[in-house]
C-alpha cells in the first residue's frame, strides 16, 4: 500500500502502521492507570503526539490523535468507575497547514480534552511543561522521516520522573542519510528521481527545499539532520561499518544509549515490520520506571496478537524480540541469591516480575523461562523458588 502524503490526507494506512496505531490504543489506558494509581494525588494526566498529522486516511482509518484520545477517554472512565477524579489531556501538534487544518476539524468533536496546536513541538514544548507543570505526561514522537527527531527536545521531555516517550526511530531513513553524509558535494546529482533519500518516505513539495537547494547540498543537510536527531557526531561511527544491516543496527544501538542518556532508566525496543517482510522502522520506548516497560512489554504482545499483519511477520517480530532465556535465568539467580522468591506477580519478590522489568525478556517467553527455572522449584509449595548461593 502507497503511504504518500496528498493534500491534508493519506491515501491509506498500511498493515504495519495499523499495528503501531493498535499498540497506541492498548498501552494508553494501562499507561494511565500505572501513573495515577502510582502517583497519589496526581491531577491530571498529559499525553502529547508531536507530529499528529492530518488525523486519519483517506479511508477513513483513524490516525494517532484521534486513536490517542479515543483511549485516554477509555482510560479516565475506568479510572473515574474506580473512585479517581484526574484530568486528561491530549495535545495534538501539526506544522503543515493543509493537515493542521483536517486535523482540527476531526479533533473538534473531542471539547475541551483535546487542543489542537499548529506549529511544531519546539515552539510550544515549555508552554506544555509549565502548564501542566507534575503531571505525568506521554509523549509520542512520530516525526516525518528523520528530520524533525530533535535529541534536544526527546531530553527536555524525559528530564523529569512521571514522563514517557514513544520514539520512532526510521531507521533505514537515517541509513539513506548516513550514506548521503559521504557523498562529496561534487558528486551529488541536481536532479534526484526521489527526494525520500532525505526523510525516508515520500514527502509533500511544501516541506522541503526546492531541489536543485536540497541536493547541492546533500551532504550538509544530512549530516545537519543526524546530529540533531542524535544530538551530537556520534552518528558517524558507524561509517565504519559495513553498508546495511550493521550500520542500521549499530544507529538503532546509539540512540537507544542516548535514551538512556537522557534519563530513561528503562527502554524497550520494538521492530515494526511490513506485509512484505521488511523491516520498516523501530520503535523506542523510553522510560524512568520499570513498571512503564514491563507494561509496554505486555501490550506490544497484545497489539501483536490483534493486528492485521499476517502470522508469518508477526513470528519474524517476536523472533526479533526474543532473548536468551538462560541469560535471563542467569540474572534471576544473581537477583535472589540465597533467597526464596515466587513466580505469581501478586507474591513478592516476583522472578517473573523482575524478568519483565529488568531483564529483555517479552511474556511470550515467559512459559519458557518457567521451565528453565523448574531447577530451583521447591517441592510442595505453590510455584515459588530457593535460588543457590
């Protein structure tokens, strides 16, 4: 399927873009109520997508804002039937006028829960943090292409405990520009059959330079566009790998340390695959708590088991997930050396706990952990284990 922008619109989303909407849509609701069960007294509840888009396809496919604040609804209702009274806000940021403009028109149904701002996340990010200034707050970074991915503002949002980020990370976009930033200027065409070389899709001609501008300075502008998205030159060691998949990899593996840079204690990494089993993206969760990334874990399982991608790349996405479990057994017994621990998540300490938050292992695996721990179950008791000194 074609995902190239026309006037304020999309012709259609593609099977794996529908999997990135349905993760969305499962992990805001349990995102909220892990923030404002954890955090008493929390007012409210903020949850921001940066580059909205126009909101939906032209087959009436609901975009990120509107999937975005369809589940915080369902996530303040279930909240307010348990006895919490907080206020949820979705914020909804869009620069290009043709798409701002369809966006607040589907978005205005939504009241005042939900505000619609033209522009980009940069001009209106401190107006955000000081308003909503202790609230718990996701944010979702879905730029288009590479450029627009700013190192400076991923940080500003993970600065504080009680913020998230959703990043997507394009991957084979910051591939084409790393192979561009080698490219002598004297070499570069001015008459390209593409422009997706500089954003890794295809873009509207009014969000970006003409040209014969863009290609002479090819580049420039790539190397302008990976160290903001990276925040300094650390893009470029991976020059020195051979083209393809190490390069890809080892950039996905810089900015996932970044992350982590940033204050994001905790990040789970995503691969987002295509009906034609090709790796599309990544997508990078960061966060400071670890009940944050053991909930993400579960959903990406959900979302999995829900979407429309065919079968066969959803086993090529939980291939890529899984971990070696003896590694994580391994951690398990250094964790709880002499100690007695349990697998049910309401026993604490909680091995299967502990595996899910501090360890890469995702639930589809978590039966065959349970067996590499058989080893250490003690005889007679509900499942629960003495790990050796």
């Amino acid at each position: 399927m074609s995902t190239k922008y026309q006037v304020g619109h999309l012709e259609s989303y593609p099977e794996h873009t529908l999997f990135k909407h349905r993760l969305l849509d499962c992990y805001v609701p349990r995102w909220l109520q892990k923030v404002v069960r954890g955090r008493p007294g929390t007012r409210g509840v903020v949850i921001v997508d940066a580059f909205a888009g126009p909101g939906s396809d032209s087959q009436g496919n609901e975009g990120s804002p509107l999937l975005l604040s369809r589940a915080a609804i369902v996530g303040r209702e279930r909240l307010r039937h348990d006895g919490f009274s907080v206020d949820v806000q979705v914020i909804a940021i869009e620069q290009a006028p043709a798409r701002f403009a369809k966006l607040a028109e589907l978005m205005e149904p939504f009241g005042a829960a939900v505000r619609t701002l033209p522009g980009t996340l940069r001009e209106h990010l401190e107006p955000i943090l000081t308003r909503h200034s202790g609230w718990p707050m996701l944010f979702f970074f879905d730029p288009f292409g590479v450029k627009g991915l700013d190192a400076d503002l991923v940080s500003r949002v993970l600065s504080e405990e009680g913020r998230e980020a959703l990043v997507l990370l394009n991957d084979p976009g910051a591939l084409r520009l790393v192979g561009a930033a080698k490219v002598r200027r004297a070499r570069v065409g001015k008459s390209p059959e593409n422009l997706s070389l500089f954003e890794g899709r295809e873009v509207e001609p009014e969000a970006i330079s003409p040209p014969e501008i863009l290609w002479s300075r090819g580049e420039e502008i790539s190397r302008e566009i990976l160290t903001a998205a990276f925040g300094d030159d650390r893009w470029q060691v991976v020059m020195r790998l051979a083209p393809g998949w190490p390069r890809r990899r080892k950039l996905i593996e810089l900015y996932e340390g970044l992350l982590h840079e940033m204050g994001a204690a905790y990040t789970t990494r995503i691969p987002v695959w295509n009906v034609g089993r090709l790796r599309q993206y990544t997508l990078l969760h960061a966060s400071r708590s670890p009940h944050g990334r053991a909930t993400m874990k579960e959903e990406v399982k959900r979302a999995l088991g829900s979407c429309s991608l065919p079968d066969a790349v959803k086993e090529i996405v939980r291939t890529e997930l899984r971990v070696n479990v003896d590694d994580v057994s391994g951690g398990i017994q250094g964790a709880f050396r002499g100690r007695e621990a349990f697998w049910a998540m309401d026993r604490r300490p909680s091995v299967q706990e502990f595996a899910l938050q501090e360890t890469g292992i995702f639930p589809f695996q978590l039966d065959e952990l349970k067996r590499t721990l058989q080893r250490w179950k003690q005889p007679g008791t509900i499942v629960s284990y003495r790990l050796p000194e």
